[in-house]
C-alpha cells in the first residue's frame, strides 16, 4: 500500500505511505480520529517528501497528478457526484476544506456525503492527508485528480 511519486524530469519514486496503511498506522484511534492524529498522518507523508527532496532536488511548484481508486472518490466527493470527469481539478481552498468536512466527521456521517463511494468511507480521511501533504509541502495551488482505473 504505497503512493508513487513522479518527479520533475519523470523519473517515479514510491513514498511507503498509501490510504490503507496510514489509515492503519495513524487514522484508526478514533471516529473521527483525533486532532494529534491527522497532524500525525499529515507529518508522515511530509517526512517522506521531504527525504524524496533531498535525494532528488527541489520538488515544489512540478505539476502533480494523483490517479487511484481512493482518488476518484475523493474527486466525487469535492463534486457531490457519481459520475465525474476523467481529470477533476482540486484547488487548494477546496482540499483543505473537504479535508475539514471528513476529518471532523464520523464514518457513519461520513458515509452520508455525496458522491463518496461506501467502499472509501474509511480510507477517504487518508487520500485526503496525502493529496493535503503534497500540496502543503510542495507549494501547490491545485492538483489534478485522475478518476479512472489505474493507468487510465
């Protein structure tokens, strides 16, 4: 349970951090999980882009697509739809905020948001931690969101 990251030049490298695994390792002591947590999670993957910083040159400002299942739902949530465009356009504003919306709610009010799929309701707060750290940590005013099957 990894997330690739494309670098500036194209070459990927894989970051240990996917939905399920942060989900298990910081987003599981609560419902919904507590304040120190998500800080947590959102530290997690920003440690990791830090050390792909390091290794590999400045990342901030490249240009980032984020493609997966848990992508596509998180692209139906931010539009409150089931059917959605191939690529969603997420605005900073606009991710910070879903984040608030899911990271403060029970999965069980969780579950009632339009457009998010049942299947994703535990691993939307998750997405949302990584798509946020990326933006954070990289300077990004917006990222695309690919909705289809894996290299679509």
């Amino acid at each position: 349970n990894m997330s690739a990251v494309t670098l500036p030049g194209g070459t990927r490298r894989s970051v240990p951090w996917g939905p399920g695994n942060l989900t298990a390792a910081w987003l599981s002591d609560g419902d919904p999980p507590p304040p120190a947590s998500l800080t947590n999670a959102l530290g997690a993957v920003d440690d990791h882009l830090d050390d792909l910083d390091r290794d590999h040159g400045p990342l901030d400002g490249a240009p980032t697509t984020f493609a997966g299942t848990t992508i596509g739902s998180l692209a139906r949530l931010e539009l409150g739809l089931d059917d959605v465009p191939a690529e969603v356009v997420l605005d900073r504003a606009a991710a910070e905020e879903v984040f608030r919306l899911v990271a403060t709610e029970p999965a069980s009010d969780r579950a009632h948001n339009p457009g998010l799929p049942s299947t994703d309701v535990d691993l939307i707060v998750a997405t949302c931690c990584i798509v946020l750290a990326v933006m954070r940590r990289l300077h990004l005013d917006e990222v695309t969101l690919r909705t289809g099957p894996p290299g679509a």
